[in-house]
C-alpha cells in the first residue's frame, strides 16, 4: 500500500539520482534543484523521509559544547589578537602623521 500523495517511482529515480550526484546537498537544496529542472517538487520533509529511506543522509556529529578554561582560552586570544590590531593600526596613524609633519613622503 502506498499514500496516494506519494511522489512517482519517476520522482523518486530523479531525486536519487542528484543526491548521488551532490551528496553534501540536503532535502532544501533538491527541492529547490527539481522545481528548476522539472517544476512542481515534492515537499522538503517528503524528500527528507525518502533520503532517510534509502539510506542517503549522513548524520552530523554533535558538537560538544567548549569548558570553561576553553571559553577563557579563546576569550584571551581574541583579546589578545585585538590589542595586537590596534597596535599595528595605531603604528601606521603615527607614520603617517609623523611623514606628513616632517614633509616627508610617505614609504611604501
């Protein structure tokens, strides 16, 4: 037995024929890719179920959520990479300035 809103044997081939072709690609993006070429598509989670039916989806990894000394760890590096910005960028102001003042011109 089949629901009579279930999408064509022809559908289906299609369908599985551009998941092999972009495996990275999700229910969305077929879609969106089979209503271009051959108009109306099936919906997102119909197109979700088949892939998972016939095996084609890949389950992510979770990611872990970071510890605190790893929050702070990237707290100072970002810190610290700002502080080192400003710096360059505080260097190139005074060079200018200081080129500019002395009626030089400018290196570089």
């Amino acid at each position: 037995m089949s629901c009579p809103e279930a999408p064509s044997e022809e559908v289906v081939y299609r369908l599985v024929r551009i998941k092999e072709s972009h495996r990275h690609w999700g229910a969305r993006k077929l879609q969106i890719v089979y209503e271009r070429s051959w108009g109306k598509a099936p919906s997102e989670s119909s197109i979700k179920q088949l892939l998972e039916r016939y095996g084609m989806v890949e389950k992510r990894r979770k990611q872990r959520d970071a510890t605190p000394s790893e929050r702070m760890r990237l707290g100072v590096k970002r810190e610290v990479q700002a502080v080192a910005t400003e710096r360059v960028e505080r260097q190139a102001h005074f060079e200018t300035w200081r080129h500019e003042f002395n009626h030089e011109r400018p290196v570089g």
